[in-house]
C-alpha cells in the first residue's frame, strides 16, 4: 500500500471529544443541553444497530438522547401525530426518522413534517432548497462527514477536479452543492449508472469519491495516480465481510490517499449527526453557532 490512509475513526473521535467539551460548556453557561430524538418503525435489523450507536453516541457526547420505537403497523398518522409532539417538545433539538421506513410508509412525507429548525438529518426538503441557493443551514450528515475528513487530511478542494460516483439524495447530490459553495470551489462532476465511460470520467478525478452502493466498482485503473479517494459505500462481501465501492487494496496502490472501510466515513456520519444536534441546541436559542 502506498497511499495514505485517511482514518476517519481517529478523527471521530477527536471530533466527538470537542463535541462534549461544547455541550459540557453550553450546559455550564445556558444551562441547555441539547436534545435529539430517533424515531424507528418496525424491527429491522440494521436500523436497530444504526440508531443504538446514535444513541450511544450522543450519551457519551452528553447531549440528552432519546428513542421513540414503533411497532411495524403504525399507521401514517399515527407517525404523523408523533413526529407533530416532538416538533412541539422543546427538549429536543434534532429529530431523525430512521430510513428505512416499513412500505406502507411514506418517507417523504414524513420528512416534509420535521421542523426545519430541528432538521438534523438534513432530509427535509427545506433544508435542502437552503443548501441549493448556497445558505446552508444543516448540511447532510455523511456529506458533511467528508467534507471534514477532506479538510483534515489538507486535501485542497479549490479549484480541483471532483469526480463523485452516486447522485442519492443522501451523498451524491447534497456533496456535490457543497463542494461548489464559495469557500470550497470545486469543479465536481457527478457521475452515475448513465455516465459514458465512466472509467474515463473518474481518472480525471483529483478527488473521487465513491458513493454508489455497489461493492469493489471503483478499480485501481478508475484512478488518477496520486489522486485522494474517498469511499462512502457500505456492502456486505459474500464471507460478510464489510467492504466499501472501492476495490481497496489495488487502489491504493495507486491513490496519494484513501479512506477505508470499516472505519473511514462511516464513524464520521453519526459524529456529525452529534455536531449538527449541538448548533441546532444553539440556534434554536440565539446562541451563536460554530
């Protein structure tokens, strides 16, 4: 291996350790402690670890933590009325749903329904439409999360060559904005199943990232030598085994720098889903944000 592990478990860390110092300083000064909430529908398995690990989280950040489970018939409404009572609960400050929903669900309507104020989750077509026009104010949490891996690593973005793999609601579309807001001024590229040769595309990439969902797609002749890789997918390999888009060990011999997985976005999603909580807590009172 010859590139440089950009490692995003270390930076978690840091991240959440600077996160508690703030919360331990907002509680001593405003006396506020700040308030997120997960909603999960059903008894999928994934969701469950996924919002225990949030949950987890935001107790060792010191922020007030609470989930709201459902059982697997809740109706619309009935989601509805529940997500309604906690716009109006005014100990908490984020609200996320956890995606996703049982069928008979409509996610999307949901989401429409969370107060932008406490939109930690930057689902909410508001909060989206605020991104588009350049005055953010929750960036998507994964997103986010590279952004600050990106930073870290002193991986300058001005004026580079961004290649993204993926154009989700989730990764793809929202990393894309940010990239180009002033400030940040890249040239990004978003690529998807559609793209002619996608291959090509992505060795033009200074930066790429790979956000797609389909295991090992990313192959070390899809890359520009020297080039930063950044890996945002989660798959299962056929042992179990997790694996991300990006065909890790031939890449980086290629790569100046990448992120693995495990442990290179993924920690970073829920830490930012903590950073976001923490400004919403603030916002919300006038306090100035970070």
């Amino acid at each position: 291996m010859t590139a440089r592990l950009i490692d995003g478990k270390a930076l978690a860390q840091q991240v959440r350790a600077r996160i508690a110092e703030d919360v331990a300083r907002l509680r001593a000064e405003h006396g506020v402690q700040p308030g997120l909430v997960a909603v999960i529908v059903g008894e999928d398995p994934a969701s469950k670890v996924y919002v225990g690990m949030k949950h987890r989280a935001s107790e060792a950040a010191g922020l007030h933590s609470r989930q709201v489970v459902l059982p697997e018939a809740t109706s619309q409404e009935d989601l509805e009325d529940v997500v309604r009572a906690l716009n109006d609960d005014e100990a908490i400050d984020g609200i996320l749903v956890q995606l996703p929903l049982p069928d008979h669900l409509d996610a999307r309507r949901v989401q429409e329904l969370i107060a932008p104020a406490k939109d930690v989750d930057a689902l909410n077509p508001y909060t989206a439409g605020r991104l588009a026009i350049g005055d953010p104010t929750f960036l998507s949490c994964t997103p986010y999360g590279v952004l600050e891996l990106l930073e870290h690593a002193g991986v300058e973005v001005a004026g580079s060559e961004v290649v993204i793999v993926g154009r989700s609601n989730l990764v793809g579309r929202p990393l894309s904005v940010m990239l180009t807001l002033k400030g940040r001024d890249a040239t990004v590229t978003l690529a998807h199943s559609r793209t002619r040769d996608l291959a090509e595309v992505c060795r033009r990439a200074d930066v790429l990232v790979a956000a797609v969902g389909v295991r090992r797609l990313v192959t070390a002749d899809m890359v520009k030598p020297g080039a930063t890789v950044i890996d945002v997918g989660t798959n299962r390999d056929d042992d179990g085994s997790l694996v991300g888009d990006v065909d890790f060990d031939a890449v980086a011999e290629v790569a100046g720098a990448i992120t693995p997985v495990p442990g290179g976005v993924g920690p970073m999603t829920v830490t930012m889903l903590l950073q976001n909580t923490l400004e919403a807590a603030r916002s919300r009172r006038g306090l100035p944000r970070r």
